[in-house]
C-alpha cells in the first residue's frame, strides 16, 4: 500500500464505495480506502437484527452503473444488500484498495506541503484529497436513561444484535419507535412469539408497512434491465 495516494477515502459503505467505483471508472485509480471494520458494507455489514431490510425499493436502492435486475425482494433484505455491495466491490476491482481493520484517528491539514496527514490505527498516510464517507449511523447511541447502567438485564443495541440469545421466553422492550424498532419488535414477536414489546413513548413514527414482494419482480427483470435508471 502505497503511503500518498491523490484520494483517501474513509469508509466502505455505500458511500465509500460509491466513491471509490467512481474514481476508477474516470482513471483516477491513486486512491486508497480506510475501513476500520473488517469487511465492506458500513451499515449493511453491522444491523443485522431480524428483519433488517431497506425501506426503499431495492432496484432504486443500488447504484446507478451497477444495477441489479433480481432481487429477490422488493425492499431488500440485509444479507442481500450485503452481498450487492461485496459483490460490487469485486466487480470494480475495489478491494485490494481497501485497507481492512484501519481506523482514522486523526487527519491534519499540512498547509505547507499542500495534504492531509492521517493518522492512522496502522500507521500514517498522506492524501491530497480527503473524502469522508463515514456515515450517519455507524456507531450504536443509547439515550440518556437515568438509571440505564444499573439496570441488570441484558442489554444490546439493535446494530450489535446478539444472535447468540435466544429471546423467545424473555419479555423484551425497546426503546425508540423509528424503523428499526418497529422492525425488530413485529419480527420478533411474530417469529418467537415473544410478550408485547413496550415502547417509553407513545406513537411510533413509522409503522408503514413494507408490501412485500418475494418473487423477482416482472417491472425488474423486463423494464429496469431494458432501461437503465
Ligand atoms: C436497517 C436499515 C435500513 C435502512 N434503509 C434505508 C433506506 O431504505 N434508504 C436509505 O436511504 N437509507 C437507509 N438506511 C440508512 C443507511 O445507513 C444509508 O442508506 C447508507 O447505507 C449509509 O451508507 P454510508 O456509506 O454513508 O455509511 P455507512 O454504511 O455507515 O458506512 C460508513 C463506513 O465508514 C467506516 N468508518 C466510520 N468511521 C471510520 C473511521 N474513523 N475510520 C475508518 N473507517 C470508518 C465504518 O466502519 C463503515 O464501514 C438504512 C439503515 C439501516 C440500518
């Protein structure tokens, strides 16, 4: 890996990649990607809670040069949105631009030598351009709860979900009512039979339901294929 490339990227998400497909496509190839996790995909990588899935149709929720014409549902589920980005990021070559496991810690401006100084958690690069793409909601947010670090049950966050747990016969709550707790609180009741999941406040703010769409959809394999978005 080189340690001055034209373009630093940071992040492998949609937005990073996205970024980094398109330096190649215009022969810009002297970049590098920062990626602290270990494999592409940013929020797609880490939310992994029952019934994770986009709420955008999926054939809009892609790249604009890398459609896909058969996906297997209409909003896209999180192992398939995964699978689009890894395989997307193979397609274009991107990969091996990828510095895994390295997260940027610092970056300062060198006004006199005209770049960015990165520090980074597996040593230090330069880059003239510095594009973030580090992304809304990466890193889990509790709320302040008074109270919340004495509570002796187990607690998780919804982007770190705990597969090992078995919920089936615990009494759940969630806290928020977006779209993620909505999500994980009708997934899991319906598939573990859990008991009613409480919510602190009272309207959920999205509770719109996704129509679902199992088969390959016939406007994705004939229209979307003949005619680029
Ligand atoms: C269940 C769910 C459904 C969603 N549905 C939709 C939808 O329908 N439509 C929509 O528009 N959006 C949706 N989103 C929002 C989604 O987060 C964005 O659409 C998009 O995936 C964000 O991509 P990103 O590349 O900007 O950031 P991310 O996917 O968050 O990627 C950021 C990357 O940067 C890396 N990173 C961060 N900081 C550093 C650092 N200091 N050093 C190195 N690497 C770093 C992270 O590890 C991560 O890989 C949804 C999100 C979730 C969780």
């Amino acid at each position: 890996m080189p340690t001055h490339v034209r373009v630093a990227i940071i992040g492998s998400g949609f937005a990073g990649l996205g970024m980094a497909i398109q330096l190649a496509r215009h022969g810009i190839d002297d970049f590098v990607i920062v990626e602290r996790g270990s494999e592409v995909g940013g929020t797609w990588r880490d939310n992994t809670y029952p019934g994770a899935a986009c709420d955008i149709r999926s054939d809009l929720y892609s790249f604009s040069f890398a459609p896909r014409h058969d996906w297997k549902h209409r909003y896209g589920r999180q192992a398939e949105i995964l699978d689009y980005l890894r395989s997307t990021a193979d397609r274009f070559g991107i990969r091996p631009r990828i510095r895994f496991d390295t997260e940027l810690m610092e970056a300062t401006w060198d006004a006199v030598a005209a770049f960015w100084r990165l520090h980074t958690s597996t040593g230090e690069l330069t880059a003239s351009v510095l594009v973030s793409a580090a992304g809304p909601l990466i890193d889990p947010v509790w709320p302040q709860i008074p109270g919340l670090e004495q509570f002796e049950g187990l607690r998780f966050h919804s982007s770190r979900w705990r597969h090992d747990l078995d919920l089936a016969d615990l009494r759940v709550a969630v806290i928020g009512t977006g779209r993620s707790a909505w999500t994980v609180g009708s997934t899991s009741r319906a598939a573990n039979g859990l008991q009613p999941i409480r919510t602190p406040s009272g309207t959920p703010t999205t509770t719109a339901s996704r129509k679902p769409w199992p088969t390959r959809c016939a406007e994705n394999s004939t229209l979307d294929s003949h005619v680029p978005l």
